[in-house]
C-alpha cells in the first residue's frame, strides 16, 4: 500500500475514530483490554441480537495504532455474524504474523500490512481484536 | 561525563538514552569485573578450599564492605544481596512483617508507589487483615505533616520510596524516619531511585529496611540489595531455604539456620551480579554523588528552559530539583511521542512507569519521562529539543 494513503486513512480513524465513546443502554457486553506493555487501556462494548454484531463502541487511552485499529475494526464488524467475524479476526490475525491471508476480506484493515515489522507496535495493532476473541463464542 | 568508559554511547550510530530510571548504561569498569569473574576467576562463593574459590569469597564479601559503605550502616551482616529491590521488598513484607503485624495494623503507603511497593502489602492485608492507608499528597508530593496526620496508635509501618520513579519527587526522609522512631513505627524506604543519585546514610535518616537494585546505579541486572537494622534481620524469617543457608538439617526436620547475612542467601548467588554491583559502587563514588547530583540538576534546568519555550509540550514536575522531567506533547499520546523520539534514537520511557494508581492524583494517566544520569550532556538535549520543536510531523513518522 502507498505509505501516504495508509497514514491518510490511520490517522482519519485515529482523529475521528468510529463508535468512540461508550454507551449507556442496555444490550451492550463491555469488554477492557488492555496492553502488556501497560499503557494502552480500552472499553469496548459489543451489541449483539440474534447472531449479528449490531454495534461497537470503545472508549480509553490508547496511542495511535491501538486507537485507528478499533475504530477500522468496529466499520468492518459491524452487520457481520459470527462466522464472517471469525473470518476477519482469523485474517487479520494472520496477516500481522505473516502467514498467508486474504487481503480482499480485510479492506481498509490492510493498512496494517506492515506492522510486523515493528513488533512493540504489532500489539497494539492486536489490541482490539482481543475483546473480539474474548466475546466470538456469544454471538 | 565519563563517556568514554560507555562503549554503548561511543558506537557510530549515536545513542540518546534518556531512560534512566528504568536502568542505566554500564560503564567498561564494571562490565570488565564481571567478564573477569567468567574467565579468569569462576567457582563458587563460601564453598572450596582453592584460590580461585578464595578469590571468589574475598571479591563476593568485599561487596558488602562497599554497601556498607554507601549506606554508612553499622553492620556488614545488615547487607544481604538479593535479585534486586523487587526480591528486597518482598522478603521484607513476607519474611518480616507477615510474622510482626497482626489484623488491624496499619500500614501507610502513597499511591505513587512504585508496584513492587505496593502489590506486596496488598497480598499481605488479604492474608492477615493488616490495613493498608495511603498518605495524601499535596501537589503529587509527600508532606511530614500529612505523615504525621496519618498515624494512629495502629500505624505499625510506613514504606515509602525515597525518590519516586514518576515525577523524581524526593521525600523528606529523614523527618519521617524520625517520625518512625518516635511512634516506633517500622520505617522501610525503596531506594531504587535514590541511591544511585544520591548519598543515603541509613543511621542518620533512621530507616530500618532499604531496598535498591545495582542496575539502576550502573551495575548489572539481577542483582539488589536489602538492608536491613541486625536486630530486625535476626527476626526476618527465610523466604528461600536450600544451601548456604543452613548450619545444619536432619531428616526429623530439624533445621538449624546460618547467621546473618548467609541465612538471608539460600543457594549459589548471583556471583557476577554482586562483584560488578561492586565495581558499580567503587565508579560511583570515584566521582562522587555530589558531582552527579549537580550534574543531573543542571541538565534539567537547561532542558526546562528550553522546553516551556516549546508552545504544545506540557510539563509536570518542572519546579521539583531532581534529573527528571515528566511530559507530553499536547493531544498526542506518551506511546506515540517515544516511537517519534526513538526514530531519532533518543529514548525515553512512556507509560504509567508501574506506578498504576498515580493517575487517581495526578488526572492524567501516562507521561513520557526522561531521566538523566551522569553521561548525559547538554548536547544530547539541543538534539532532543531540535525534534520535539519539528513534531508536527510526528504521525508522517510514526504512522
């Protein structure tokens, strides 16, 4: 990917990230997560009904990585259920450890593509899809 | 000062280190000590009746006479040497206290605790119900009359570090120690951020347990120190048993312990460790912890001067006299500003710095720190201004 069109659409995200901000309703399962290297710290909250991911919303203190990555996560899940969510974290997943992966699936989260090479970062890039991991059994 | 003895900061691609507080560059003098130790010397301690096991006894002891030294303690039985200030703290509170206090004590911490200071005494106060009670701060700091609010007829202990590893704040040690003797309460101070700065003299300041790593003072990992009053380390009870620390065992179960210091250091110590924390000792106060001290102060000064010049960087503990500068640059988070400063080489530390329930005073939950030792120089500075001033491309560079 052109380096400039990938800062272009991380730092979109992560100055006008998507879903920021938690909600007060009922229906939400809320998740933290937060980073070995003790500093990124996010709430993230899950809206299911029947079987698909209705909405995602986050809140907390993350760096730029973390932060563009959940809000590109929370545009490509939402609708999806929980097959085609596996499907992406699956991907996804590979695609930071450089195995092979299908790049059409993951759309804007190929801007990630590169971020093994940075291994301190490759975590905060996996930050989000943690709480993804941690709730895939209850869709 | 002293650069040439660093080989890290003399290689052809410039090195900034600005990370201080979370270890320290070591110098050839004590890296040379450890290597000698490897090849020229290697046995083990208080084992063999050859030379270089002799040797190896007359270096390994010869540690604790410069401990002892540094600290100008009584006693070189006072000075066990342990995995660092992490394995000191925790042989303090379960070897010690566990067996001292009962429920309802109190013990008096701050929440700008470092977590090895802290997460002990919590475990503690689950197992037997001592209460834990957190000093208040004024303006992030300790206070002696905030100590001496605290105290009740309960308070048993007070651990506190000496220097704090967020903002570098100094406590004022030796008014609280004289506290702690009054209401003969157990004073226990972490040191890791003060003894490699500065002088600590364990009578004068009445401290009865201090704990402090030798990497943070230009040694090697690994390797720390806990002091201890003789009288309070008879009665702290072994939280590691095995060889070396025993005089005699049977198999009714019969144990019969060591005295002083041996008691405290089951199994083969960490040999290397302990001889280049010696070596350490001997280059610190070769130069002396005046000279460091100053050192460090006028770096910060120059560096404040020149950062409040910086309109989007905000500053947190500008005003305490220390080598330590807490910062942010506005709107951008403390992770992000390291990997933009690491792009030049310059390292600095961002987070929480393990000290987790800081932020419920300070309001703001990460900084990035720098902290400068006796190597550092103006000129390492100039650059680090050169590129905060440019960071409005900070995201073309960590993006």
């Amino acid at each position: 990917m052109d380096p400039n069109l990938r800062r272009e659409i991380l730092l979109d995200h992560y100055q006008h990230p998507v879903g920021h901000g938690l909600k007060d309703e009922k229906g939400y399962i809320k998740i933290n997560t937060n980073n070995e290297s003790c500093i990124d710290n996010l709430d993230i909250m899950y809206k299911i009904k029947d079987g698909i991911i209705e909405d995602i919303c986050f809140d907390g203190e993350a760096c730029a990585i973390s932060t563009s990555a959940t809000s590109i996560m929370i545009q490509s899940l939402i609708g999806k259920n929980k097959e085609e969510a596996k499907k992406i974290l699956d991907n996804y997943e590979a695609m930071l450890d450089e195995r092979p992966f299908d790049q059409e699936l993951l759309g804007e989260l190929n801007v990630y593509d590169e971020i093994y090479k940075q291994p301190n970062r490759k975590k905060c890039a996996l930050l989000p899809f943690e709480s993804l991991r941690k709730i895939i059994d209850q869709l | 000062m002293n650069r040439e003895d660093f080989e890290i900061l003399n290689q052809e691609e410039k090195l900034i280190y600005f990370d201080n507080s979370a270890t320290t560059l070591k110098p050839k003098q004590v890296v040379d000590s450890v290597v000698d130790y490897y090849t020229k010397y290697t046995a083990n301690a208080h084992r063999g009746d050859y030379d270089n096991s002799l040797k190896v006894d007359m270096e390994y002891e010869g540690v604790r006479d410069k401990v002892q030294k540094l600290l100008h303690n009584r006693s070189r039985k006072e000075i066990v040497f342990t995995s660092g200030a992490t394995a000191s703290l925790n042989m303090i509170v379960f070897g010690f206290m566990k067996y001292q206090l009962k429920e309802g004590d109190e013990v008096l911490l701050t929440k700008a605790e470092h977590a090895s200071n802290i997460l002990p005494w919590v475990t503690l106060a689950k197992e037997i119900g001592i209460i834990i009670r957190y000093i208040p701060l004024e303006n992030h700091l300790v206070t002696v009359e905030n100590v001496e609010k605290m105290i009740t007829p309960n308070t048993k202990v007070i651990s506190i570090a000496h220097v704090t590893n967020v903002l570098g704040d100094e406590r004022p040690i030796t008014e609280i120690g004289e506290l702690c003797s009054k209401n003969e309460i157990y004073f226990v101070v972490d040191g890791s951020q003060s003894v490699p700065h500065m002088t600590v003299d364990v009578e004068k300041q009445n401290i009865d347990f201090l704990a402090f790593s030798a990497h943070k003072m230009l040694g090697p990992t690994g390797v720390g120190v806990l002091y201890g009053k003789e009288e309070l380390l008879e009665r702290l009870e072994p939280t590691s048993l095995g060889g070396g620390m025993n005089a005699s065992f049977d198999s009714e179960g019969e144990i019969e312990y060591k005295a002083l210091p041996s008691r405290l250091e089951a199994g083969t110590p960490n040999i290397a460790g302990v001889i280049g924390l010696g070596s350490a000792i001997d280059y610190l106060l070769s130069i002396g912890f005046d000279r460091i001290h100053d050192h460090e102060l006028e770096l910060k000064k120059y560096a404040v001067e020149a950062l409040e010049k910086i309109p989007n960087i905000i500053l947190y503990n500008k005003e305490l006299e220390n080598g330590m500068i807490a910062f942010n640059i506005d709107g951008v988070f403390s992770q992000d500003t390291a990997v933009y400063l690491n792009h030049y080489h310059i390292c600095v530390r961002a987070g929480n710095h393990c000290a987790k329930i800081l932020k419920e005073d300070l309001q703001v939950k990460n900084t990035c720190r720098i902290s400068f030792y006796l190597y550092n120089t103006k000129e390492e500075i100039d650059e680090l201004i050169r590129v905060l001033k440019n960071s409005e491309d900070i995201f073309k560079v960590v993006l």
